[in-house]
C-alpha cells in the first residue's frame, strides 16, 4: 500500500518530466532553425511535406522524426559534450588500437606554408621508426596530430580508369592533346616503417594506371614533384585535400610535361583563411586534431582574368563571377578555391597565346586550377560529379585544344568517379 507522501512524490515526478518536455518543446518550435550544420558539413533535415503516399508507406513520420533529431535545442553543444565524454573515458565504437598505449609518445611536426629548397636525396619509400605511434579512428589514421587517408585500390580498378582516359583520347586525338595527372594520398609521404602494412604504396599504383595508356597521353609524375618537398605544408592536418602549396607542385610537374614555365610563389600576394577544422576532423572528433587546425591559402595573380560560371544546360549561358569564394568559412574554408565544387566555370586571360585547357576534376582539382590561368587563355573546370551538359560540344564550342584529367589516387580507383568520367562522353 502507497503512503500518501510517496503518491505525492510520483506525481511530482511525472509533472516535472512532463514540464521539462514541455519546456523543451516550446523551445524547439520557438528557436531559429538551422538549414545546415557547420560541424558536421551537412545538410539538416527539413519538416516534411504531407502526401497521401507518405503517410500510409510510414515515410512522413520517418521524416518527421528525422527532422526533430536534425533540430532538438542546442544540438552542437550536445554532441560536443557527448564526444568529449568518449574521449575522457576513452570509448570508441568500433575503433581499432593498433598501437602500444605505454610507449604513446607524439612526435608533432611543425610544418610551415613556405616554399623550400630541394633537398639532395628524397626519401622514396616508408620513413624509418621514429616512435611515434598512431591509431584507427573510423577508418582514418590518426598519427603525430594529424589525419591520413588509406589507400588500397587494385590494379584491376587502375586498369579501368586508364581505360575510360583512353577512350576520349581515341575519341579527341589528334585535335585535342590529353593528359593525365593523379594525385597521390597524404600518407605516402608520412608513413613510417612500422605502419606500412596500413596502405598500398601510391606509386605503383599510379605507374599502373599509366602503363595502360595509350601511349601519346601525357603522364604527369606529380607524386615524384611533390615528395621533393614532403617537410613542407602540402597537405592539411585535419583535412582530406592537399593545400595549395601541395597543389603548386603538382603544377610545376604538369608545367615540365606541357612545357610551361610555372609562376613563381614568392613573387605573388596571398591571402589565408585560419582555424580549419577539415572533414577528417569532423569524421573523428579526436581532440589531437582539434588542437591542430589547419589555414588555407590562396594566391592572387597578377595576370587580368574573368571567370565565369556556366550551365549544364546551355554551352553558351556564362555568367560573370569572381574566381574565389571569399566568403567561405569555417569548416568550408577549403571551397574558397574555384567557389567550391560548381559543374562547370571558366577563366579567360589574357594571354594569347593560342593554349586552351579544359580540365576534368574532382574536388582536388579546384586548388589546382587556378595556377593555370598563369599559362593558357582559357580554362574551363568542368566536375565529374556534378556536370550533366554536352561536354564534347562543349569543348568544341569553347576551342579547347589540351584536356587534363586530375584526380586523387582514390577516386581513380573508384567505380562511382570511374563511371562519372566515363558519363560526360554521352
């Protein structure tokens, strides 16, 4: 039998939950939404539109519910605390150690985004021990307060990207000069011997792919470029790009294969974005990397330039527009560059000098392009991903006579980019 003290105390209870579920509610309707969350680089769900059909498949209120997770009150600062309290406590779901958590000394390089001098020997293949030691964390490794991609595509999917090049080479050739450039992954350059087993050599790989070309496809060795240069800045800490210094070197390589003579950085003004916390970062939530945010740097040319925005519908819509995007922020920092992943745009400078580039790209590329304003007359950036337009009238409609295909050393091992590529020749 209840006394009457403790019915009054389960009262008690059930009002104060039904007020904090009130109050809750109140504050969930009367707070401004958010369309996207900076932490998580996301779109948030939308309330959702009523139909018949959705309701009776259960879908409406499936969406509704997703809706309410994307908008509960003071969602960041939740997850913040939620994912400091995994890192005190030391739970990580599905994580795997691969360390020895008694010898966890880190050995954090300080890079800077300057421009060194050659060294006389590169180290070609993994670096020796150091004791560093590093982790797993969502299929990332995370290793001397930085973030690393792992690679481990086969030559079979290699093979198929050389093949889909050459197929617009045979298609383009001899009025159109193709090229290829793949760029390879971070950790090819940081990787030490005890972690080599982590990931498959990036340079065989990317001999693989240009084996099976045809042979009058220019192949641009940037990875042997860019390991002259490994101590600098090349790529970002807590992000999955390399920076624009990493990008610069890819350049001086296509530069020596298409006989150019690259811009010199020294002698061009900059501007930085700071306190990048990349994609790397937001995948892991590890705290390393938070104490360790990158900065991104773009370089302002001389040389007279108008960029354009343009269609996939139309090969004759270009609306004028700036080559970067200032305003980008924050865990956007890295879409200054070309306004971000846009299907297609074009600079045209002038140089006359009769060179016009079109260049087929994923996200890497947008660092990349814009160096190339430096040497041609036009160049058209057109994204894999995104571009659903006339690409062969395109390039034909816009004079094109060099076509370069950059792509990281991932998505040329991948189907989804594989068949994007292959897509734009319709």
């Amino acid at each position: 039998m209840q006394t009457k003290k403790e019915k009054n105390i389960r009262i008690i209870n059930v009002l104060l939950i039904l007020a904090v579920l009130a109050g809750g509610g109140i504050v969930s309707i009367s707070m401004k939404k958010q369309t996207v969350s900076e932490m998580e680089n996301r779109k948030l769900a939308s309330f959702p539109k009523f139909s018949d059909s959705a309701l009776w498949s259960g879908e409406y209120f499936k969406k509704i519910d997703d809706y309410y997770s994307d908008n509960f009150p003071f969602r960041d600062k939740w997850i913040n605390i939620s994912n400091s309290f995994r890192d005190k406590f030391g739970y990580e779901s599905g994580d795997i150690k691969i360390y020895d958590p008694t010898n966890d000394t880190e050995a954090n390089e300080k890079k800077t985004d300057t421009v060194k001098k050659e060294t006389k020997t590169v180290q070609s293949g993994p670096l020796p021990d150091d004791g560093a030691v590093g982790e797993i964390k969502k299929r990332v490794f995370v290793f001397k307060n930085r973030a690393f991609e792992m690679f481990g595509g086969g030559p079979g999917m290699g093979k198929s990207y050389a093949s889909v090049i050459n197929g617009y080479n045979k298609l383009l050739s001899p009025g159109i000069q193709v090229y290829n450039l793949i760029i390879p992954v971070a950790l090819e350059f940081e990787i030490t011997e005890k972690y080599k087993h982590l990931q498959k050599p990036n340079r065989p790989a990317i001999k693989n792919i240009y084996d099976n070309l045809d042979s009058n496809i220019k192949k641009v060795w940037a990875i042997d470029e860019i390991r002259k240069h490994r101590e600098e800045y090349i790529y970002f800490n807590t992000d999955h790009h390399w920076t624009s210094l990493g990008a610069y070197y890819a350049y001086v390589a296509f530069c020596k294969t298409a006989g150019l003579t690259p811009v010199k950085l020294d002698t061009v003004a900059y501007k930085t974005k700071k306190s990048f916390l990349g994609s790397l970062y937001r995948l892991t939530r590890d705290p390393k990397l938070k104490d360790n945010p990158d900065s991104v740097r773009y370089y302002l040319f001389k040389d007279s330039l108008t960029f354009y925005i343009g269609s996939s519908k139309s090969l004759n819509y270009w609306a004028k527009s700036k080559m970067y995007g200032e305003g980008a922020s924050g865990t956007n920092s890295y879409s200054v560059f070309l306004q971000g992943d846009l299907p297609i745009v074009k600079m045209e400078t002038e140089h006359k000098n009769g060179r016009r580039i079109a260049i087929v790209k994923e996200s890497y590329g947008n660092a990349f392009a814009p160096y190339l304003i430096n040497n041609y007359e036009k160049v058209v950036v057109v994204d894999q991903r995104y571009y659903t337009g006339d690409f062969i009238g395109m390039l034909k409609n816009e004079g094109i006579n060099e076509l370069l295909f950059i792509n990281n050393i991932f998505a040329a091992h991948t189907p989804f980019h594989i068949e994007k590529i292959k897509g734009l020749k319709k």
